[in-house]
C-alpha cells in the first residue's frame, strides 16, 4: 500500500476496548472503520449507531468476505480468537489481535501455522499496548543498552491489589473474564503478556527460560461476583530462570489479602533501577549506582520520563498498526514473540498445577 492510502478496518467483537480502537481509528486521517460484527444484537445495532459505522452484522464471515476491507480487529473473548484468527487469515486481512492470542497451546500452535503459511499478511498482537509503545519502555531500555547498569541478573516485578477483578471492574457485563475455560486465566494472563512484553523487551528478547517455580490461589474471599463460574486464579507468584542467568521474580495479584503497587526493580552488576513501568503511574525512574566507576559513594537519582506526547497506550497502538499495514514499520509485537511470551505463563500454570 502508499504512503497516502487509508486503511479500512473492520471489528469483530464489540466489548469495551473494540470502542476504544473505533474512537482511535475513527480520529485518525489514515484510517477508516467499515464494519462491525457482534453476536449480540443489540450491542452490534448501539455500536454500529453511535459510531456511525454503515456495514454491521451478526456472522464475522460477511465482514471477512468484503474485499473491501483491508484489516481486521479481533476483540473477542479469548478462548474464541484462534477460529476466528484462521478465518482472517484464510480471507486474506491483515490483523490486529488482541491479547491473549490463545488460551491454550494447541490454538497457538494453529495461529502460528497460518501465520507462517502468509507471510504476506501483517499480524501485530495487542501485548505490546502498555509495554513497548509508551515512552517508559524506550527510556529505560536505552539506559540498559548503554550498558550503565552492567549486567542485568535479577528483575522484582510485583502488582497486588485487594478485591479487584480485573477485566470485570472496566467492563461488568463481561463476566467471562472469571471464567477459565473462556479467558485462559485470571491476572497472570491477563497482564502477565504486559509484563513479559515489557520486561523481557528490555533485554531484546534475548533470555530463554529454563526453569520455573509457581504458585497460583482463588477463592480467597467469598464475595458473589453474579458469575455462573469463577475459576481463574486471583494471585500468582513465580520465579523464572533464564539461560543467560537472569533470575525473575513476578507476582501478580487481582484478590489477594495485601496491597503492593505496581514496581519494577531491575539489578545490575553496576547499578539499578526502579520503576513502575505503567504509562499512568509516576514519570519518575530512580537510579542506583556508585560512583567513581563503582569506587565512591552509594547514590540514588531521580530520572523523569518524558511523557507530554504521549497520546495514551490504545491509541499509540492503533497509530501503530497502521504504520504496519501501510508503510512497512515492524511490528512492536509478532506473532511468535507474543506466542514465546504466552508459553512462559502456560509453563507457570504448569509448575502451579493450574494445567488445562
């Protein structure tokens, strides 16, 4: 495609964040939303409506078989997205996918089959939303490169709230993100494509993991959700191993009986940093290090991150995938890399015996 044509998108699944990436695309000059498709009636006629979006239907196969249309969204719930995914790619589209890609290692196994089979088609996978798109991610990364820190052998990444819900809290009527079998699990998949992204791109994907330890609890209260099934787990702890020898510690909890903001502390052989890596959270990243080259005094510095022209993680997303499809940009998040990031939260499930 040229530098100057518009991209024409349609979405399948029409939940909270397919309205973020409507309102994005519809702002954005290079890009314009031409269908809709929903199972639900009502939600499909609201949306369809309200944006002003002519083609809307009932059955994904009618947008998919539209050669008019460049590029799907698929906005599903998870456990649906790799029928869907085979669909997309055999209708030839290129795709936005959202997270997680699959819930099990057998769908994935499908999705990066196709994907290789169609090199052709641009597929960029949503985890990359609040990791590798804000500023945070850049700004830390160029000080790891730079080699300040020296060798990174330990990251400490935790985020445990009480009684939140994750997905439910933004989006009530969306009572499938407790479900399992239908979401994959609760926080540790949730958010743990986020953190993965995040953490391991600043290492340029590099660590391979050899060895895990986990654990993973529910039921920790007894609050009625109005759910007919509530078996994600609510907290989840592990320690992962890496071939290069870094150790990581990573825990994330959506209903445990403590609190920890989201912080990031990355050790080095030569200094240290900690963060939290959200784009809503403190620009600040603090630096540890010693001075006279390691012969001096222990010292901690503020660093800021410059966040003023960020415009917010969906729509830096959005911005993104459109650069992809039509002037040839990389994307931030591949098929295979998220699909590397989603069997490392496969085998903590594992070590946990939180299997399928």
């Amino acid at each position: 495609m040229g530098q100057q044509d518009q991209l024409r998108l349609g979405l399948i699944g029409l939940g909270m964040i397919a309205e973020r990436h409507i309102e994005n695309f519809q702002e954005l000059e290079r890009s314009v939303v031409t269908w809709v498709a929903d199972i639900n009636e009502v939600v499909l006629a609201r949306v369809a409506n309200q944006y002003k979006i002519k083609n809307s239907t009932t059955h994904y196969q009618e947008l998919l078989a539209d050669p008019a249309v460049d590029a799907v969204v698929i906005c599903t719930p998870p456990s649906t997205h790799c029928q869907i995914f085979l669909d997309t790619v055999q209708a030839q589209k290129h795709i936005l996918l959202e997270k997680p890609m699959a819930t099990d290692r057998q769908d994935m196994k499908k999705m990066l089959q196709a994907a290789a089979a169609h090199p052709e088609l641009l597929i960029c996978d949503c985890s990359c939303r609040h990791s590798r798109l804000q500023p945070k991610f850049k700004f830390v990364k160029e000080i790891i490169d730079s080699g300040e820190l020296g060798e990174i052998y330990f990251i400490h990444h935790n985020f445990v709230r009480q009684q939140s819900r994750g997905g439910i809290e933004y989006h009530p009527q969306a009572k499938w993100f407790l479900n399992k079998s239908i979401a994959g699990g609760g926080p540790l998949l949730d958010w743990g494509v986020y953190d993965l992204s995040f953490h391991l791109g600043l290492l340029s994907d590099k660590p391979v993991l050899t060895h895990v330890r986990s654990l993973a609890v529910n039921h920790l209260d007894q609050i009625d959700h109005q759910a007919p099934v509530f078996d994600v787990e609510e907290h989840g702890v592990s320690f992962l191993e890496f071939d290069t020898g870094l150790r990581y510690y990573w825990e994330r909890a959506s209903n445990a009986h403590n609190e920890a903001p989201s912080e990031t502390r990355i050790y080095g052989t030569k200094g240290g940093l900690k963060f939290s890596f959200l784009s809503w959270d403190s620009e600040l990243v603090e630096l540890f290090y010693v001075e006279d080259e390691g012969r001096g005094k222990a010292t901690r510095r503020e660093l800021r991150v410059d966040m003023s022209d960020h415009k917010g993680d969906v729509a830096a997303l959005d911005q993104h995938f459109i650069e992809v499809v039509l002037d040839g940009v990389e994307p931030a998040m591949p098929l295979p890399l998220a699909a590397k990031h989603l069997d490392i939260i496969f085998q903590i499930y594992e070590a946990a015996g939180w299997a399928s």
